[in-house]
C-alpha cells in the first residue's frame, strides 16, 4: 500500500504520555520526540527502549481519553528496536480503542506513519528505510509488517505491505 505524504504534528508531553501508557517515563526514547503523525489517519508516535518497556505498557482509559481530547490522532503507536525475533527491525503495538480496537495486530495506517517518523528523524540514521516489524506479538496474534519509505529532496514516500493470520472473513451487504 502507497500512503500519502505524510504530515507531522504537535509533539506530545512524555509525562502525559507515559501516565496514558501506564510506565515510567524512563522508558521512554527521549532522543526521540513523542509526535502526532499522518499518512491519512493521525496516529501519536511513541519511541520506547525496549522490549520490556512495549510489554509493560497498559492503557489507562481513562488518561486516553482525556489525552485524546486534544489531539487528531486517536490512536497510540509504542516501538522498540529490540524485538521477539533477531530477523526483525522493530516491535511495535497499536492501541486504538476510540475506534473500537483496544490493540491492534496488524495496522497498516498507523506502520506508515511510523516509517514517516522513521526517516524524518533518521532513527536508523539514514533518510531510507526497508524494516520489517512485528506486530501483534502481546495479543497473540504475531504479524509481520513490510516498510519502506525514503526522504526524496523533503518528499517522504512510504510503502507499507505485510503478513498476517486471517481470523475472519465477512461480506457487506447494502
């Protein structure tokens, strides 16, 4: 999936953040800011240090909605390079639970805007990346998600593809 160009919006205060998320904000990358980010759908972006911080995090529903209020994205993404599998770039989690998703095993809108934030920040420091994340992993639903984007003179171009385990399948009917 091709993804529009993305935008970046307002950078979030980790103390807020990390009450929403139910951690320490040690956890937290403060190299890295904690920012609203857009392909198409806003998601907050939030960089961790590992894996042991992803798995702590426990929304509090209560500090989301009140975070929410006053943001355009209403969906959480927490990352980490240190992953389950070594052949992976990064774990991610998704929480979304405005939208009726409290996480997420497999979010292509929400990877794009994280690829976006990948390169403008230069994470891997390089203005191109080719990772793949997994997702889903908490939720036992593991995922794998395909990202490619790269800055093109301020341009960023981000693909999203991936592998996921089908659970269902439906119909609309009008």
């Amino acid at each position: 999936m091709k993804q529009k160009e993305p935008t970046f919006g307002q950078i979030l205060d980790i103390n807020k953040v990390s009450d929403v998320l139910n951690i320490d904000k040690e956890y937290i990358n403060n190299r890295f800011p904690v920012q609203e980010v857009s392909t198409g759908l806003p998601v907050i972006v939030v960089p961790l240090k590992s894996l042991e911080a992803v798995k702590k995090v426990k929304i509090n529903r209560g500090k989301y909605y009140e975070l929410i209020e006053h943001t355009d994205a209403k969906a959480i993404m927490v990352f980490s390079p240190d992953t389950y599998n070594v052949k992976n770039d990064l774990n991610v989690r998704d929480f979304a639970d405005y939208y009726g998703i409290p996480e997420d095993a497999a979010t292509g809108s929400s990877n794009g805007c994280l690829a976006s934030y990948l390169v403008k920040y230069r994470y891997f420091r390089t203005s191109e990346i080719d990772v793949c994340v997994e997702q889903g992993y908490e939720i036992k639903r593991p995922s794998l998600l395909f990202l490619k984007a790269s800055d093109d003179n301020g341009k960023i171009n981000v693909n999203v593809g991936g592998k996921v385990i089908k659970i269902a399948q439906g119909e609309w009917f009008l």
